[in-house]
C-alpha cells in the first residue's frame, strides 16, 4: 500500500490522499485505532462502503463447535472467535435528503491522516451530492489510552457554496450485517447475530445498549453522548430498539456555518457482572468521559503519547521508508498492548478478525521484547493474564497425562482453541516462550514483586511440563521427543533445538527462582528434590549437532531427510501449506519459519560465533517465509554473522509487511508480530543488542544505505540511549543511576550526563548464502 501514489511516505504520519476502494480492507486495517482493550478498525465514518465493520472489546468472543472429521481423544471440543461488538463510530450524513455516499454524486477531494505523535485518525473529505449539493466533512476519531473504555470522534459538516439542509445520525449498531468468516456453515452460524438484547434506552443526547452472547455468555455494554454545536436553528432527537439507539440532529447551513457534534462513546463487559452493574459501568466512563471533554481527551492522548515516544523512538537516517515504518510499527504495537491489562494482546491486535482473535506464542516471542524495553508495564499486564490462564492449561496437562501446566497454542479466554494436534498441542515450546518473556521481564525492570507474585508460579508448572514431557536416556542425556518447534512444516520431532534450547533455560530460571524464593516455591508443593531434577535435566538437555557437517541440526535427524524440491516449485504454489499436503511437508527438509536460527538470537549463549555462521548458511537455503515471524529473526541473525546487506533486505520485509501487504492478507488485521520484528531487526540486529546476561550486551553494524540508527531502551528504572553512525556508537544515560553495558564484550559503566563513545566493527564479509529460488527478500539497495 505505501508503494501507492495515494500513500505519502511521512516520519510522523500515515497519510491517504485519495479513496482508493481496491485497498479499502486494507486501508481499514492500518488506520485502525485502539489502546488494547477497545479497538476501532478504520471504517469510514458512514459505515458504507466497508470490506470488514470491526468494533472490538479485548477478551469478547463467540464460542462454536470445532468441526472434525473423526473425532480424537484431546481435541478441543469449542473453538472461540472474536466477534464484531456494538459499532459506536457511526455517524451518517444527509445532505438535501441525499444520503452522504462515496459511491454516489462526485468525490472531489478526499485526504486520510494518522497521527503517530497524537494518535487521532484525521479525515477531511469535500464531495458533491447527485443533485449538486457540495458540502466540506471533517472528522477525528481517537480511541483513548488514557481512559481505556472510552472512544470518540468530533464529527463537522459545512455546505461549500450554497445553502442546504443537513440531517447527521449518530448511531451505536449492534449485530451488523457481516461478510462470511468461516467456511465452517456451523460457525458461520455461531457468529451471525450473536448478540442477543437485553437493554436499550435513548434519553436527550444519551444512547445506551445492552446485550449478552449466545454461547460464551459475556454480557457488553455500550453508550454514547453527545455535544452539538450549531446554528441557534439546530434540532435533535433521539430514539432506540434493540439493536440501535440514534441520535438524529438536524440544521440549516449557510457557506461559513458548520455542524459540530462531539461524540463520546463508552463500552464495558463481563462475563459474571449482572446488568445493572454492566449498565452502570458503561454510564460512569461516559460521565468521566463527557466531564474531561473532547480537548481534555485530546490533551491527555497527546500526553501520553509523548511520554512513549520520549523513549521509545527510533530515528532511522538514509531511508525514509523505514522511518516512517518502524514509528508506525511502534505506534500499533503500543495500541496492541497498552490498556489490555490482564488480558491477551491477539496476533491481530484489535485491528481485524483474522486468527479468530486469538493470541499466539508470536506475543511472548516478539511482541513483549519490544514492550519491555519500551512500555514494561504492558509486559507485567500481559503476563499476569497468562497467570490468570493457568487453571485451565492445568487442566489441559492433567487431561494430557502431563505435569504443570500446558498453555495453549492458540486462544481467547485460556482454552486450547487449536483442532490440529501436530502443529497446535504438540508446539509445547509455547510453555519456555512465556517463561523466557517472564525471566526477560524480571531482568530488565528488577520487578521483584512480581517475580514473587506471578513470575514463581509462571516458572514453576512450566518446568514442569518439561521435567514430565522429557526423559532421560541411559547415558544421562535429556530428551524431548514427538514435539512441533517453530517450524511448522516441520511436526512431531524429536529433540527440536529450539524447544530443547528453550526449555532448558526455563528449567533453569525455575530453580533459581525457587531458590531465591522458598516460600512461595513451597506453596506451590516444590521442594529440593524437583528444584534439583530440573538442574539435572537443563544441564543433560540434548542439542542435535552433526559433528561431521559442524551443524546444529533444527531436530535429530533432520539433516538426513531429503531437500524439498525447490527448483520446480514455481512462485505461485507459496505458501508452501496451501498447495502441498502436510505429509509431504513434513518428510523433507523445508523450514516454513527461523527455527534454529531463532534459537541462535534467543539463546545465542548456547552457540559458538563459528557455529552461527555455518548454521545460518545452511539453513538460509531452506527457509521459505511462509510466515510473516521469520524475515526480522533472519534480518537478527543475517547482520550478526555478517551479511548485513541481506540483513537490510530482511528488516525491509518485516517492517513493510502491512504497509505494502506483502502476504496479502493485511485485510484481516495487522500483523503485530512483524511489526515488533521491525523494532527486532533494528535494535537486535543492526543495534546487536541480547539480553542474555546481567548487563546488556550491543555490537553495532550498519548497512551502507543507513547512516546513523538511534534508539532507546528502558532498563533498571534508566533509559539508555544508543546512537550509531557508520564509524562509532555513542551510549548516553539519559535517566537514573549508573549503568554497567557490553559494547562488544568490554564492558563500560556509563553515568547521567557523560556519553560514551566507541567505535564500530564492521564483521568480515562472508560469501552471501542463497534463498529457495523465488523466495529472496526484495533488495532495498
């Protein structure tokens, strides 16, 4: 998309300068707005014409039948969707009894911006009516992350060169008309209409809908109210049903003369609150709302978007393209995660209904690094919703014949959501991906209270899983056999690396934490003798290497299947899933995602640097990117081992995943994950940051086209700054006490008010290694 002329590349904004119906889906997805617990996709204010009405509330869902086949022992019998809630953005226009409709009369101007820095989606449009009526629209829409159950848009209409009569209806619209989204007949059925009435109530400028879910009983509040500013000839009314309440204002506008109408909008849910109490919650944010008043909501989104930015900012010099991307990254990841408070931050953030809604292991894996180094208190939030989570992944170890806790591969409420058993239960790397996101969080704030409250339990039932899922062979060696790793044309191997890799660090981290934490280790039924069997099985834990071709291998056995066949599999039979049957897939040597080669970035503790290169030369062959997770841990690995123009083409990739719609498929949501990644490839990548020990660790490279990278990170109550340029890094102290880092394995104390300067390696060039034929990421050079 941003390759269209109607898309501006800007530092500060996303920009569309035309209507342009042949992106709409996906216009819709980018300019979405949200804080993480109420989400608006951006959907024209009429309503019409739309690909996809999204109006989303963080954790509400329609449960439905799971089809199968043959039924199995295990498999999820409901799987839960997101489903499309009371829309409050509505506000439809009249213009001489025409209804206000791109698709009719004559479009003559029509412009689209969102703001990173004051995050409000802007539009202002002038269109002519069929019969010649020419009237300027201007709206603002904003989604507030200040107070997390309100939103809002300030709606203006003036008439151009004559007079004329306008009606405005501001509407809330439960139970839209919605495309089909799922082949399944039994779900579609499941979603349609899903929300059954219970309340409804127009009083003056106050609108107020209730209803409750069909299968997963969640009761959802919405309200609205109203501020009008007109001539002194303006008239209102309001009205409501079940499934709408309007307000209808009506005027009589000379040129120069403008309708105003501010609307603010609140929404609640529960899924044990009675009606009154959902009612009065949805009353009390609105009353809150109205009193702080449009500029006041204005004022404090800018706030604290201001403080965010103030540290988490990247500055990228040499190419415009990616600065526009990386802010805009930063700026849906933030929206993705900051209010969602105990509640999941879904693949899609609340920006489409793509994935059903669900979260996935991409949120501990590439989301929360971001967050821990930018917002830490969204990484706390997010991990005590997987606390919140464990009874039920207790209970699907328990069901599994399993220890612990076994978290689910893909879910809404803590239920495993997932129907196919090879690329869903059996990715148990799940479990060490949420226990390196608790360690990762720990480490870098010094948060000891949730160490003791949260991250102990979190630690605990993980290692568990693996202490009952493993086993130790009669040399001592520690096994985990019958697994899905991050590849997923790769299913039910023995010893994955990554998995073993993973799991062993989080073996460990559960004995340290029992260690340091006795008491309430021992609430939890631990006592010396697990704590010790832990140590045992992360220190015996088997990694596949081939000592023969010096390689790890990504399972046992995995270098001696035979290469999938590229050279004869033409470009459009990618995805590689869509047109091959897993069976085969699963028998040859193709990676669909960075599996071994993720397990060097995160664990690259475990890994030589000799090691890494021929690694990543081996496996670059085979990895086609069918998953929009692999191209930033690529661009990681790629500028770590020396092939820092490839590493730019990577970063390219992630970075414009949703922007250009390379998988297109950004109709369906925003991919938050490679959006974290383009702040990966950046920080990790050309900034060579790892966490893997006390004192954070950076060896900066950059490619020939950038010629300076600066960026921030949170750590320890501090906030360091990092600015590269192709000769030397300079790290700063910006806030707090001193600071002890790794530039390159030297290691440098570094205080408030005196900068640090030191010179940048550039690594010794290697000889590029080859993609699958077609699969090359595009060269940015």
């Amino acid at each position: 998309m941003i390759s269209h002329h109607a898309y501006a590349v800007e530092p500060w904004c996303l920009r569309e300068t035309e209507l342009n119906l042949d992106v709409l889906a996906q216009s819709e997805s980018v300019f979405a707005v949200s804080n993480g617990h109420v989400g608006w996709r951006g959907n024209l204010d009429e309503g019409e014409p739309h690909a996809l009405p999204g109006s989303y509330l963080n954790g509400v869902h329609e449960q439905h039948p799971l089809p199968y086949a043959e039924a199995g022992y295990g498999f999820p019998e409901s799987g839960q969707t997101v489903i499309n809630v009371t829309n409050g953005k509505l506000i439809r226009l009249l213009v001489d009894d025409e209804p206000f409709d791109l698709r009719y009369g004559r479009l003559r101007s029509h412009e689209r911006v969102l703001d990173l820095r004051t995050g409000l989606l802007h539009r202002v449009c002038e269109w002519t009516s069929p019969v010649g009526q020419t009237v300027r629209v201007r709206s603002t829409r904003m989604v507030s992350f200040t107070q997390r159950a309100i939103a809002a848009v300030a709606y203006e209409v003036e008439p151009v060169d004559a007079r004329t009569s306008v009606v405005v209806q501001s509407e809330l619209v439960a139970n839209e008309q919605m495309p089909a989204l799922s082949g399944d007949p039994r779900v579609g059925a499941a979603l349609r209409s899903c929300l059954r009435p219970e309340e409804n109530a127009a009083v003056d400028m106050r609108l107020r809908l209730v209803h409750h879910t069909a299968a997963s009983d969640q009761r959802i509040g919405a309200a609205a109210d109203h501020v009008v500013r007109g001539p002194a000839s303006t008239r209102s009314s309001s009205e409501s049903a079940n499934d709408v309440g309007r307000l209808t204002v009506s005027a009589v506008l000379d040129p120069g003369e403008t309708l105003r109408i501010e609307k603010f909008v609140s929404y609640g849910w529960s899924g044990i609150r009675s009606l009154p109490a959902v009612r009065d919650q949805v009353e009390a944010a609105l009353t809150g709302a109205r009193n702080t008043g449009w500029q006041g909501l204005v004022d404090q989104q800018r706030e604290y978007l201001d403080g965010f930015w103030r540290h988490a900012d990247i500055e990228v010099d040499g190419d415009a393209e990616i600065q526009q991307a990386v802010r805009f990254a930063l700026f849906h990841v933030l929206q993705a995660g900051s209010r969602a408070e105990q509640r999941s931050i879904p693949a899609k953030g609340l920006t489409g209904s793509g994935y059903d809604g669900h979260a996935f292991w991409d949120t501990e894996t590439f989301v929360l690094p971001l967050l821990t180094y930018a917002s830490p208190n969204c990484v706390a939030e997010a991990l005590h919703w997987r606390q919140n989570t464990l009874p039920a992944a207790r209970e699907r170890a328990e069901q599994l014949g399993l220890r612990g806790a076994v978290f689910p591969w893909r879910t809404i409420d803590g239920a495993e959501c997932s129907g196919y058993w090879p690329a869903g239960t059996a990715a148990f790397h799940i479990n060490a991906d949420i226990a390196a996101a608790v360690v990762r969080y720990i480490r870098a704030t010094g948060d000891t209270d949730f160490e003791r409250r949260t991250g102990v339990e979190l630690l605990v039932e993980t290692a568990r899983l693996w202490h009952s899922l493993g086993h130790h062979d009669s040399g001592g060696r520690f096994h985990i056999d019958g697994v899905t790793g991050p590849d997923e044309y790769s299913a039910l191997a023995n010893d994955n690396a990554y998995t073993n890799l993973m799991a062993g660090a989080n073996l460990r981290a559960a004995a340290d934490v029992a260690e340091r934490h006795p008491e309430q280790a021992a609430a939890l039924g631990v006592d010396k003798e697990e704590a010790a069997g832990w140590r045992d099985a992360a220190k015996a834990m088997s990694v596949p290497y081939v000592s023969e071709l010096g390689l790890h291998e990504q399972s046992a056995g995995y270098t001696g299947l035979d290469v999938w066949d590229f050279e004869n599999t033409p470009p459009e039979l990618y995805p590689l899933m869509l047109h091959f049957p897993y069976f085969d897939l699963y028998r040859k040597q193709v990676v669909k995602q960075a599996d071994l080669v993720l397990a060097m970035y995160l664990r690259g503790d475990a890994f030589e640097a000799d090691q890494k290169a021929r690694n990543f030369a081996y496996y670059e062959p085979l990895t086609v990117r069918d998953s929009s997770l692999s191209a930033c841990v690529q661009c990681v690995m790629a500028a770590e081992v020396g092939h820092v123009r490839l590493a730019f083409d990577y970063l390219g990739e992630a970075a414009l995943m949703d922007l250009a719609d390379l998988e297109k498929n950004t109709r369906d949501g925003l991919h938050i994950a490679s959006l974290a990644g383009t702040w990966v490839g950046l920080v990790a990548g050309f900034g060579g940051m790892r966490d893997h020990g006390d004192v954070l660790y950076f060896a900066p490279r950059l490619p020939e086209s950038l010629s300076r990278l600066a960026f921030s990170v949170l750590i320890r109550q501090r906030c360091l700054r990092v600015d590269i340029t192709g000769s030397q890094v300079t790290y700063t102290l910006r806030d707090g006490e001193p600071l002890r880092i790794s530039h390159g394995g030297e290691v440098i104390t570094l205080s408030k008010g005196s900068p640090q300067t030191r010179p940048v390696e550039h690594p010794t060039a290697l000889p590029e290694p080859a993609q699958p034929p077609g699969r090359r990421p595009e060269p940015r050079r």
